[in-house]
C-alpha cells in the first residue's frame, strides 16, 4: 500500500477513537513515521516495513488520546517547526499574538528588554528573539524539563535568549517588555477538558487556581510594585479578559484588550505611568 492508502485506513481507526481531525492527523503521521515530504506522500510514496512499524506505534499512542505533537516530536509556531515532548506544555496558535504584541511595541523600542515569563517550550521568547533580532530576550520557567525544550529551540532559532530557572518574574531584576502565557484554567475544571489536555499535559501548565487568575494576579501585583515595565502583555482565557484588566487597572495601569482570530478577547495589555 502506498501513503495515502495507509493514511485513509489510519485515518478511520482515529475516527473510530473519536478523533475530529483524523484525516489530517493520519496524513501527519504516515509522512512524519516514513520521513518523505508531502509532494512524495501525493506522488504514491510506499511505506517500508521500519515505518510501517513505527506508525502502528504511534498511532496507538494516539488512539490512547496522546496529543499529535508528542508523537511526533514537535508543534509549528510562528513559522517554525519548536521541539515539544511530556512534561512541557504543548504551544497553542492563540499565543502567537504575544509574539505580535511584543514585536509591535519592538518597533517603538528596538533595544527593549523582553522577559517571558513561563517560557514552557520558548516557543514565545523563542520567536521574539528570531524576528526582532536587536531586541534582549529573557525568559522564566519552573520547570527544569520545560527548560531542556526551551534550550533546544532556542540553539535551533535563536541561541541569544538566555534561559531563567524560577518562579514568575522573580528571578530578574528589570524589564521594558514582559509577556505571559500562564495557566489560567481554574483547577476545578481541568478534569473536564479533552483527554489531550487533562490526560497529557502537565498540570503544573494548566493550573490557574481556584478563578484560574492565582499567578495572573501575583504577576500583575509584582510587574505593578517592582518591575513597573513599560509593558505588560497577558494571554488569558474565554471570558477573563475583563477580569484581568480590572486586576491591572486596580494598581493604577491603562489596560487593553487584544481580539484573537475568533473575536475573543485573548491578550490583555498593561501599562504603567
């Protein structure tokens, strides 16, 4: 059987687990598991025993509801191709608007310093640092094994960020430009989310407290206090927004929102006097 054969029978096993995209996820795997392009997938590329193998290995671990980029070993974001495995939170396309936030306020302040706190795989930072290459960037992390992702991407794309072991901002002294994709979901509703989710990703990632805003609000009250950057830029969840900007404007910030391709309120900008 060629690819795309062995992609249309993987695929209805995926549908049979209940998967909404199986078409597409099947094409990924047979290529990702054979190693050809997708010009030689159409043009009628034959699987070979190793990789015949190797994709009933993963799909498998699909089937079990694990999410396609730890199969595979990586997630697209911002046009490049980021390292993702357990342990490290899986980088969404809504948080590409961070990146878009920051080279946005880049453009007025070329040599700003931007610190990302809860870098994950530094898909974020990462990013920054690629596109704006004047720009110093830095970037937090609690977890030691989110950090081993952040540093190999950082050495594929952009080896200049410097990588920070430590709870929210406190492990640097000053910032222009701070971004944060921090677990907002509350914890009461975790258990509730797809299996990819709930099952897969680690928790410390998804946490945000009992409102999902505990480490939004910590962030705020220190980037307020200490920090004072020039700008405070927050990834936030379905209807959150407004809350997080009333936490902002509370401590004497301006606060805007940022729409995301669905008309959801996704990013919430902070500024200080």
């Amino acid at each position: 059987m060629n690819a795309r054969e062995v992609a249309g029978a993987a695929a209805r096993r995926l549908e049979a687990a209940g998967l909404e995209d199986a078409r597409f996820e099947a094409e990924v795997l047979v290529r990702e598991a054979a190693g050809i392009s997708r010009a030689a997938y159409f043009a009628g590329a034959v699987l070979e025993g190793e990789a015949r193998g190797r994709l009933e290995a993963w799909l498998e671990r699909r089937e079990r509801r694990e999410p396609l980029a730890y199969i595979t070993g990586w997630r697209e974001f911002y046009g490049r191709r980021f390292a993702i495995g357990q342990g490290v939170l899986i980088p969404r396309p809504e948080s590409e608007l961070l990146v878009e936030v920051a080279l946005e306020e880049l453009r007025e302040a070329p040599g700003a310093t931007v610190v990302e706190v809860g870098t994950g795989s530094g898909a974020v930072a990462v990013s920054v640092a690629a596109e704006a290459p004047g720009a110093r960037v830095a970037a937090t992390e609690i977890s030691r094994e989110a950090l081993r992702f952040a540093a190999l991407n950082a050495a594929a794309h952009a080896p200049r960020v410097r990588f920070l072991l430590g709870n929210l901002a406190a492990p640097v002294r000053r910032a222009d430009i701070v971004l944060a994709n921090l677990p907002y979901i509350p914890s009461a509703e975790i258990d509730a989310l797809e299996p990819e989710v709930s099952r897969w990703e680690p928790r410390v990632a998804l946490d945000g407290g009992p409102d999902g805003l505990a480490l939004i609000r910590a962030l705020v009250a220190d980037c307020a206090g200490r920090l004072r950057p020039r700008l405070l830029a927050l990834e936030v969840g379905f209807g959150q927004a407004e809350a997080v900007a009333t936490l902002g404007q509370a401590t004497g910030a301006q606060a805007t929102c940022i729409p995301d391709l669905a008309g959801i309120d996704r990013v919430v900008c902070l500024r200080w006097a």
